[in-house]
C-alpha cells in the first residue's frame, strides 16, 4: 500500500542525464538567455542559464542536475533591459506630500533572439537526452528565417 504514494519519475535519477551547452545567435555567443527544455512525453521542463560564453548546464525545478531521459522540445528567451524604470507623469514632490506614490513606468526591453525561439512550438528546436552519453546541446540560433 505504501508504495502507491511513490509517482513515476519521482525520487531518485535514473531516467536523467546531465546537459549541458552553448547558444549562439549568428556565430555569437547568447549570454543570460534562459534555455528550456520540454520532455515531448510530458512532464517537467528543465531549465538553464547562459553565462557569458553562452554556455548553460540544465537543472530540473528542485535542482537536480540534468533533463529525463528522452526527445525535447527546446525554447530560448534573451531579453535585454533598454531603460531603467522612470516617474511617469506629475510631480513626485506633490504626490509624495498628498500621499500617493509615484507612478511607475515598466522598463523597455528588447528580445536579443528572434522570438521564434521562445515558444516550443516554433523554435524549430528539439534535443534528444540520452543514458549515459555527453549530452551536449550546440543551439546554433540563426536571425534570418
């Protein structure tokens, strides 16, 4: 009865592998773009960070290492911040003294990557995770079509 409790692909490691890779875009590295991948049986993605060079190691949300074991789906997000947060309209002096804060405009930020990459659906990008291999992703992310 207690083992009912225990869910497929929960607890233990046996069906991951460490990834690790690099993305660039046109030959150049991509730093601080967020790689994810989507198991195409289901289940939780992995993600990862780039640093840099453009290179990232997965980890799963609880932060175990690596991606299960199997054919991915695979998206990248790159944005870059173009402006700090400004006041945006009246006079902060007056609206701090009558008791209101200052309005906020959000930050401007630009995609450093064609947002094809984003979505699952239309990076064009897939990884196969295997057992026991060297699990390296090259993302070689193109700007053309």
């Amino acid at each position: 009865m207690a083992l009912l409790v225990l869910l497929p692909g929960c607890g233990g490691d046996a069906d991951m592998a460490p990834v690790t890779g690099m993305v660039t875009l046109d030959g150049e590295p991509v730093p601080n773009a967020v790689v994810t991948f989507m198991p195409s049986k289901g289940g939780l993605p992995s993600t990862g960070q780039t640093d840099p060079d453009g290179g990232f190691r997965l980890k799963m949300p609880k932060g175990d290492d690596g991606a299960p074991i199997g054919r991915h789906l695979v998206s990248v997000i790159a944005r870059q911040t173009q402006d700090a947060p400004t006041p945006q309209g009246g006079n902060e002096e007056m609206a701090s003294l009558q008791g209101y804060g200052p309005r906020y405009r959000k930050p401007k930020s630009r995609s450093l990557v064609p947002t094809r990459y984003s979505k699952f659906e239309t990076s064009g990008l897939e990884f196969e995770v295997k057992a026991g291999a060297e699990n390296n992703a090259e993302l070689a992310l193109t700007s053309g079509r």
